[in-house]
C-alpha cells in the first residue's frame, strides 16, 4: 500500500509521542520539531478537544484533555494515571528536593539524586512517626514504580542498588505544583505540633 507522504501533517511524529506522554527538551529532534510547529500543533490540538502545555523554561510539554462540559467530561485522548497514596506522598517529596535544587545555586539544568539520598530525604519527613514505617520500608518499590511511570530517570546503574543515580523529571513541577506542595507541608507541619 503506498501512502502519500504529502498529507501527513509535518508534526505527526511529535503529535504521536505527546499522545504517549511528555515531550522533554533532552529529546532533541521531537523538542525541536515541537518548537518549530507550536502554532499549528496547537490549533490541531484544539479540533481533537487537547491542549498543548508548553513549559519552555523548564524543558517539558505534554497534553491536557479540554473540558467538554461543567461536569469536566472530556474526550479521552489522554491516559490517566491513578496514584497510590504512598507514590503521591514520593511524589510531592520529590517536587520539594526540585523547589530545593531550584532555589540554590545550581551549576547544573537536572536534579540528580542517589536512590539513597531518595530514601534519606523521605526519611527526614517521617522519622518519628511510626504510621509510616511500611511507607520507609517500601521506598525502593515505590522509587520503582515512580520511575515507571516516567517521572525519574535511571541515568547511573551501579551495582549497589542504592547507589543508583535518578534525574528528576521536571514533568513532575506539572502533577504536584506549588499549591500542593505548600499543603502537603502544612499538614506535615501540623501533624508535628500535635505529636508535642
């Protein structure tokens, strides 16, 4: 069968990946494509009920399903990922060591963190309270189960596992932004003062 390759629209390579998930900046020809198309990618977008989340500075875009009605029904392009309560608490951990990183003086663009360092900064939260030692117990699944679902990134194997190196996704400044993290440390902090 011979398809014209004249009616394929020039950003169908990237539509199809931002249909499988977010689109980083380290991914140098679909990035650039994405740049290059943003326009008419975007209005596309909009005919199939998608919205196009650009974040430039931070090197990521992905899609949102636009809202059809009050009752936010949408169309269903776009998988959604159900997490646990344990990965929500990983994640919003994770967004804070980024909000840290981004603070400081950073010589580099990544967040690169030891599985280790993970698994001590989670520690830091729930040291005292012994409702989560199952939480600190299972840091290694869950560290797991959150690479799979793309927001860390094995950069480094080694053979002592927690010596193991992870960028942070800056993807994940998009799940938890600074709203929930500001809550999730507020009620951290309360949970503290009733403990006294």
């Amino acid at each position: 069968m011979n398809t014209d390759k004249q009616n394929i629209l020039p950003f169908t390579p990237v539509f199809i990946k931002l249909l499988k998930g977010p689109v980083e900046y380290l991914e140098k020809n679909s990035w650039e494509q994405l740049l290059q198309y943003q326009g008419e990618l975007t209005r596309f977008l909009q005919q199939l009920g998608l919205i196009l989340v650009l974040e430039k500075e931070d090197g990521y875009a992905y899609l949102e399903q636009a809202r059809l009605d009050e009752d936010e029904n949408t169309v269903g392009w776009v998988r959604r990922i159900q997490l646990g309560y344990e990965e929500s608490v990983l994640l919003v951990l994770l967004r804070d060591m980024m909000a840290e990183f981004e603070v400081g003086e950073a010589g580099s663009r990544e967040l690169i963190k030891k599985r280790r360092e993970i698994k001590e900064y989670a520690e830091l939260f729930f040291r005292e309270n012994a409702s989560r030692v199952k939480f600190i117990r299972d840091l290694d699944r869950l560290i797991d189960r959150v690479e799979e679902l793309d927001f860390l990134e094995k950069v480094e194997h080694n053979e002592l596992i927690d010596e193991q190196k992870f960028r942070v996704k800056k993807i994940i400044k998009a799940r938890v932004d600074n709203e929930i993290l500001e809550n999730f440390k507020q009620q951290l902090s309360e949970h503290a003062v009733g403990r006294i």
